[in-house]
C-alpha cells in the first residue's frame, strides 16, 4: 500500500510491504479517524498464484495497518474469506464481504465487540477465487448518517437499511456510446501447394565463412555462402538430424539424432556430406554437441526424455566429454547447458543457473576442476564467447548484445542496460543460434530463416576499421529457407450412406455422400446428387453421421523438449482420435511449435494442422519479457513473430491499454491477428473488445454479464474463446468431468496417452456441490453472447488430450447451445474466428478433407460427438485406433511396450502434457 500527497505532488510513500508478486492485495481505506488503514490480501500460503481454489476455507483477509507503530495485523479472517473492508462513518461498523456456501454476502463487524453479523446475500459472485488488482468486488459505501450501505449487484446499484435490511434499488440510466475499432482478422491460407520453410534452427556459419549448415524439416542441410541451393548433407533418413556444430577447420560438423526407436546418438559427418558417422557408446537423449579447438575432444550434454519420449536413459544427465572419434565419455559438471570452448581446449565454458534464476556463466577444465564464475545476469538466457575468448556475446529479451570479455577474478553483471564495459545491441528485432565467427571478428545468428551477420567493426567505434558513423543493425539476411510441397495423398476417396452436419447454416443432408479427392472435398450432398468416380475408393458410411474437423482454437502442451521432436507424438495422435484436426495454441515454445508445424505439413510427421502464435509477448519482468513502450517496440516485437512463422501473437499481461493498442497498431500493419489474454481481468477484457482485438482468450471471469456488456460486445467483430475448462472465476470445468466420469477408464484416451498421466489427474477427483460449478455460469454467458451474434469458439487448453475438446462443447450445451451450436463451436466458428473458413470449418466443395465420422448422431445427444469411426485429415482417413484405413497400422507408442511405466526420473507427471497457466 502507498500513500500519496492530496495534491498529486510528491512520488508517494510506501505504507506495507508486498508479500508476493503473484498475489494481491487492495481495496484500501481508512478508518474515519485516520489511524488505521484496512486492506483486502490474498493471504493463501506460498508465493505463487493459485487457480481454481477453494472459497468455502479462507483465501483472502482483511488487514489493519497501525499508522501509529507500523504493526499489520489479519482482521477479519476465517473460512470463506473477507474482502473490501469499509468503515462505518461513525466508527461503530465496519462493512466487508465473506462467501457463505458460494455466495457472496454482506456482512457487518461491531468493531468495539467483533460480532459479525450477515445483512445480505445477494451480491455477485466476488474475485477471490482469481485475479483481483482492480479490486475484488465492486465499491460500497455507508450513507453519512451511518444507518445504510449503498452497493453494487445484479447489475443495480441498491441501498439496504442496516436496522430493518430493506434493499431498495436506486434507478439509474446510462446513455452511452462508444467508439470500437474493428476487429483484426485477416484470411489464412491452411495449406497452399507449396510452404515456405521458416523454421531454420542451429544455423550455424563454418569458421571460414564459405557455408552455413542448418537444420529444417529433421534434415540437416548445408548451402554455400553468400549464394548457393540448400542441399542435404546426410544421406539418412530413419531419424531426425539436430543440434550441428563445426569443427574449427571447418571440414567437419558433429551432430546429434532422434529416433523413437533407438533414441539419441552423436554423429559426425564431413562437411562434404555423406553418411554421419556414430561416436557416442550408447543411446540417450544428446544435445548441444561441439568440438575443442584442437578437434580432438567433443563436449555434449545429456537431458532426460521428456514425456512425449521415452524415459529410458534419462538419469546420467550433465555435460560431458569424449574422444572426437568415439570412446569413453566423462563427465566434466552435473549441471549446465550451452557448453563452448574459447581459446583453449582443456577448459569449458557454460551457462548455469545461479540464486534466486540469475544466469551465470562459468568455465570448468574438463577434468571438472576449477569451476569459476565470470559473468552473471538477471535476463540473459544465453552466453557465447568469441574463439580468441576476447568477447561475449549474450541473448536478453530475445535481442542479441556484444561486450568484450573481461577477467575480474569474479562475475561481472551484464544487462542490456549495463555501462560497466562497452556494449552493443547488434541485433534489430532478435537473434537465435548465436555463433561467431573463425576469427572473431563478427558476430552472426538467425531469425527465422534468415542469417546475419555483424563485423565488431560496425558495432564499436574503437574496433580498428570503424567507419565514423556505426551503421544500424541490420535488417535483413541471407534466407536460407525454401519451398517444399505440402503433403498430400493421390486418390479418390467417397464416403456414402451418412448423416452430414455441414456447418453451412442449420443444414444437415440425411443419406448423405462426400467425394474427397486428394486433400480437399471435391463434392457433398444427398446421395442421389453426387457422382462417385469410377476407381475411387468407397468407405460405406450407413448410420454414421459426419461433422467437419474439430477446430481447437486455445490448445496448449508439447511440441517437443530441448527442441528434440518426437518422430511420432502421442499427443498429436489422442488429438487426432478425438476428431481433432487443427490447433491453434496461443502460448508455446517458438523454435519447437513451428518446426513440429512444418513437420506435418511436409508430411514426416502426423498431427493435426498446427498453428500457434509462438512465445506469448509477455509483460511481466521476465527473461522473455516482450518490452513493448511504444509503437516501435510493437513492430519489432511482431517481426520477430512473423518471421518464425506465425500469422497471430497473444498479447499477455502488457499492464497498460496503450502498449496493447500498440501491438493491436503493429498488427494492422503487419497483417496480424492478436489473441489476447485479460488475465482475468474484467476492466482488460473490456478494453480489448473496444480496441478491436480479433479474440477474447479465457472466460471473462463474472459470473453474471449484464446488458451494458452485451450491447457493446454484440457490435463488434471480437470472437470470445471461454476456455471452460480452465474458466477464471471459480472452479475449473475440468474439475467437473473427473468427477461426473471415470475419465480413468476411457479406453480411446488410455490408448493414446500413458496411464500414469492420465491416473494422476483423474483417479481422485474432488466433488464439488452443483451451485459452485463455476463453468456452467460462464457457458451460460457464452451462449446469451453467441444468441447476440458473438462468434464462440472452442479451446480446452490443452486440460486432457483430444478429450477436453468434446468436454468444451458438452460444457457449452450446459449453458444453453443446442447440440448443433455447440457443434458449430467447435468448428465453423472457430474457422472464422481465426481467418481459416475458406479451407476449413464446414463440409464444402473445395474445403480441406478434414472430417470426422461418428457411429452415433451428437444433435440426438452432444455426448455421441466422442463416438468416433473414424477421423479424416488432410484426405487420410484412419480408424479408431489411428491405424490408416488402407495404409499401415501405426507404431506402438514407447509407452506400450514393456518400458511403459518409465518416464524421466524428474519428470511432473500430471504435467507432462497439460499446459501450466501459471506460465502462460
């Protein structure tokens, strides 16, 4: 709590101290007499936010400030909490509010006794199951006589008599307009012939300049510089090629692979190409590999399998060393990644987490002595030292800095904003895979496809050859990227004999035909309209009833970890047997989700169609902070996006409406969509609406919208994505279905996802009465908003696998849609909403073969939505199991076989998939 100066002057004084950061605290007001100041505090243990918590104990207090000797003491405390304290004016009462079995009450405290007495129980839901900065309900206020409490609910402003505890509304009216921007949406092509490569990772310049070799599509390829065809530089193809690095003479590249089958090896391969050939002694799970100056010795650090790969060897983890042509690896530090040499090869530098996340880096002789400590930093995520050891060059809010490097005996504090040494920003928008060159003299790295290069001469004026005037960073490189044709079957396919939900208005076609030819619908309509071909293959669909694809449009889980990607993900494939066909995941990792993306679209792995909006540009002080002050910030921040790949960002805690309206500018002038994210803050939600943003991400957290919201949001062009299943304000929807079902017995989800996760989650759910099922108020809402011509779309997060997507639509029937808007939730809506209804969303001729075929009709009863037959994407088709129907039966998953039960020893198993909230 602060206090400030009447007159505005004076930059305030600071009354308590915040106990978290994650945590509020609020509503202060002053006892008439001055003296004490009450507060409402999140007062729950620990220092991280909480969801979906448990308002029947208590989560927040009321806290008195003494002004006379600076003691805080908890005031009213207890079960069901106590919020927004407010004085009586002649000190006798003090007014606040406690849930009482879910309701929110109002309550009165006789200061002098400390008799609580409840008044009223008819208030709104109050915010202390979430965020609540802008206060957790609404203000109230004692009449001056002391004798009534004027107060906000069900949307009046009404007065209750203290003695008698008559309500009486006090009528008003407001008249109002106001100016909306339009909604940002911009056409997205789903899948054109051919596909641009962005998602070039490790690129990486050999010291003498002459090549680059990088990796795309889980090749690795190698290309002349400045010009030249990008060409594959091994021969192999029964696995997926990462992490390259050049030998200082630059005629070899050590490399390490993937294969779900036999895991992780080290290769080296020579820069002519050919046939990499294996060092390491064992299977594991290798990354970051890299040769000593002398070339005699390669360093490499082993991680453990993440929960979409195997968990065996995944418990020697550290960085090690080994003979450059194979033999006994040794372990040089336990901890650490990013390891490199400088000038000498019998000393390793590294990067290492130090107290309280401050980044360090370290060098340690390979023998694992001496370890020492030369540089520290708040935000930097990675260092890289030149080869003559004389600079450093550091990543900090995905921009790339240079300073030289300097020995002290101690660590020496780096940041963007640091005087100590000279430094350079020399990047524009962002730099990854940081590399320098052979003899030290410029700096180089890659964004998206693209690769650059600075000399130091352009980036410090005392580097002998600077020109007078330091030139800008650059802002555009070589591409690397190229056009590959995006995967598609031969053929004609018909399915006949079904019921067709098309999504084109209320139409549903009984007796129905869908010729598919290639990857798109060549035709759909009643069986005796449609011609099948001659030769096209006939699946006989009698009784079934087809609806278009699922479209997720707030997916989240992994891609992949330590930017290994499994060669066959299970999470793709639970998404695929629940009849999802296309994700849109507004938080993830950027390298790993649009390298995944690429992946399926070149058809080396299956999924369904992924899209994402990469790291979220976030506004808490983070190392990933997207600093956004003013427009400019905007556009870089988007470039960096757009050049991975992405079409959408999501605009996440950016604490002021003037940095949104700058990414929201940024976005119309990029041709971008901007999902945000109110983080569960009503005012922010509103504010979005107004500036034109092209989603509303998560559940407006009230329990009740009233006519004010409606007639204002019906207006506009926002599309609103509830997530349900994790809906802000009260108990999550997940919650629901664990306890309404023995989700731990669904086969179709054990098939596809190992038990153990799904155990975790699921086999002790908590039973929560009907009047605290918080998700039905928000769906309620959603539907009242899709009645008014609010486009509602799905997206369960990424709560449970391909499942979460049917409990979304379920949930929405719960609110009121009928079965066959809740259908049209989950797949024309969210085709509009994000710009793809021209390929996907509906059953129509020339749309993408994205379908799904169900044994039981979901208008008689939404729940037969899970009864799937069948799930066609991109024009295949594969049954219930995900075997191709036609094709080959799939793999088994490494979770099928006799080591199913592994998983990596620090591995969070409820987690491995389901996406934290907490992060994103």
């Amino acid at each position: 709590m602060w206090l400030y100066h009447r007159s505005g002057s004076g930059s305030g004084v600071q009354l308590t101290e915040r106990r978290t950061q994650q945590k509020d605290s609020g509503e202060p007001v002053f006892s008439p007499d001055g003296r004490y100041l009450y507060f409402s505090d999140d007062a729950t243990p620990g220092g991280t936010f909480e969801y979906s918590k448990d308002p029947n104990g208590q989560i927040y207090v009321i806290q008195r400030l003494d002004r006379e000797t600076g003691e805080v003491e908890p005031y009213v405390t207890g079960p069901g909490g106590a919020i927004r304290p407010t004085p009586s004016p002649d000190g006798r009462w003090l007014a606040f509010i406690r849930r009482v079995r879910y309701q929110s009450t109002l309550y009165l405290m006789d200061i002098e006794s400390g008799r609580e007495i409840p008044i009223h129980d008819g208030l709104d839901r109050d915010l202390q199951e979430t965020w609540a900065i802008h206060g957790v309900y609404p203000g109230i206020s004692w009449t001056p006589d002391s004798q009534s409490i004027v107060f906000w609910a069900g949307g009046h402003i009404r007065r209750i008599d203290i003695d008698s505890r008559e309500v009486a509304d006090i009528p008003f009216r407001v008249t109002d307009t106001r100016r909306v921007q339009d909604a940002l949406r911009r056409p997205v092509e789903v899948a054109p012939e051919q596909f641009d490569v962005r998602m070039v990772r490790w690129a990486e310049t050999s010291p003498d300049g002459r090549r680059a070799v990088f990796e795309a599509l889980g090749h690795l390829w190698i290309r002349d510089l400045p010009t030249g065809q990008a060409r594959r530089l091994t021969r192999q193809d029964d696995h997926f090629e990462l992490y390259p690095s050049w030998s200082r003479d630059s005629r070899s590249i050590v490399y390490t692979t993937w294969s779900d089958d036999e895991l992780g090896t080290i290769r080296v391969v020579p820069a002519s190409g050919g046939n990499g050939r294996v060092v390491s002694q064992g299977p594991g799970h290798y990354v970051e590999p890299t040769f000593s100056p002398d070339g005699r010795t390669i360093v490499y650090r082993t991680v453990s399998g993440g929960g979409l790969r195997s968990g065996l060897y995944s418990r020697d983890t550290g960085v090690y060393a080994m003979p450059a042509g194979g033999g006994e690896p040794t372990l040089v530090v336990g901890s650490g990644s990013q390891p490199q040499f400088g000038a000498d090869s019998d000393r390793l530098f590294f990067t290492a987490s130090g107290a309280e996340g401050v980044r360090e880096f370290r060098s340690i002789d390979l023998d694992g002595s001496d370890e020492r400590t030369h540089l520290t930093s708040q935000y930097a995520s990675e260092f890289f030292i030149s080869p003559d050891q004389n600079w450093i060059a550091w990543t900090e809010r995905f921009n790339a800095y240079v300073a030289p490097f300097i020995g002290t005996g101690r660590g020496v504090s780096l940041s963007a904003g640091g005087g100590a040494l000279p430094q350079t920003r020399v990047t524009r928008d962002a730099g990854e895979w940081l590399h320098w060159s052979g003899d030290s003299s410029r700096l180089q790295w890659s964004l998206g496809p693209e690769l650059f290069s600075r000399d130091l001469n352009e980036a410090f004026a005392f580097v002998e050859g600077a020109p007078e005037t330091l030139p800008e960073a650059p802002e555009r490189g070589i591409n690397l990227g190229f056009s590959h044709p995006t995967a598609a079957p031969d053929g004609v396919l018909a399915l006949t004999g079904a019921r067709l939900i098309t999504m084109n208005g209320d139409e549903v076609i009984e007796n129905g035909t869908i010729v598919i030819d290639g990857n798109r619908i060549a035709a759909v309509g009643p069986a005796g309209s449609v011609t099948v071909p001659a030769g096209a293959r006939t699946v006989d669909a009698s009784g079934a009833t087809i609806i278009p694809g699922i479209i997720d449009g707030h997916w989240h889980g992994s891609m992949g970890s330590n930017e290994i990607i499994p060669q066959q993900s299970w999470v793709n494939y639970a998404s695929l047997a629940f009849g999802v066909t296309t994700i849109h995941d507004p938080s993830n990792d950027t390298s790993e989700i649009f390298a995944h993306s690429e992946l399926a679209r070149a058809g080396r792995v299956l999924g369904p169609r992924i899209f994402s909006t990469g790291t979220i540009l976030y506004g808490a002080a983070t190392p990933f902070t997207a600093v956004v002050e003013d427009l400019d910030d905007a556009r870089s921040t988007l470039r960096r996006m757009q050049a991975a790949g992405a079409f959408s960002v999501k605009s996440y805690n950016q604490p002021r409406r003037d940095q949104r309206q700058q990414i929201i500018q940024a976005a119309r002038e990029l041709d971008m969509m901007v999902v945000p994210e109110g983080g569960s803050l009503f005012q922010h939600n509103m504010t979005m609406i107004v500036d034109g943003h092209t989603t509303i991400e998560h559940a407006i957290p009230l329990a009740n919208l009233y006519a004010d919201v409606h007639q204002l949001w019906s207006q506009t062009g926002v599309a609103y994505n509830p997530t349900l299943t994790v809906a802000y304000g009260g108990n999550w929807g997940e919650n629901y279905w664990y306890q309404e079902s023995e989700v731990w017995r669904n086969e179709r989800l054990l098939r596809f996802v190992p038990r153990r996760i799904v155990d975790a989650r699921s086999r002790r759910p908590v039973h929560v009465p009907d009047n605290e099922l918080n998700h039905i108020s928000v769906a309620r809402e959603a539907a009242r908003l899709a009645e008014l011509g609010v486009p509602v779309l799905l997206g369960p997060h990424g709560q449970r696998e391909g499942l979460g997507a049917h409990w979304e639509m379920w949930m929405l029937e719960q609110g009121g849609m009928s079965p066959h808007q809740a259908l049209q939730a989950g797949t024309i809506q969210g085709a509009r909403a994000l710009g793809m209804d021209r390929d996907i969303g509906s059953l129509e001729p020339g749309k993408l073969a994205d379908l799904v075929v169900l044994s039981q009709n979901p208008l008689e009863n939404l729940r037969n939505s899970t009864s799937i037959r069948y799930t066609v994407i991109n024009g295949r088709i594969f049954d219930d199991n995900m075997d191709e129907v036609g094709g080959q039966p799939r793999r088994p998953f490494w979770f099928e076989g006799e080591d199913g039960d592994t998983l990596a020893p620090d591995e969070a198993i409820g987690q491995v998939h389901g996406h934290d909230h907490g992060e994103h």
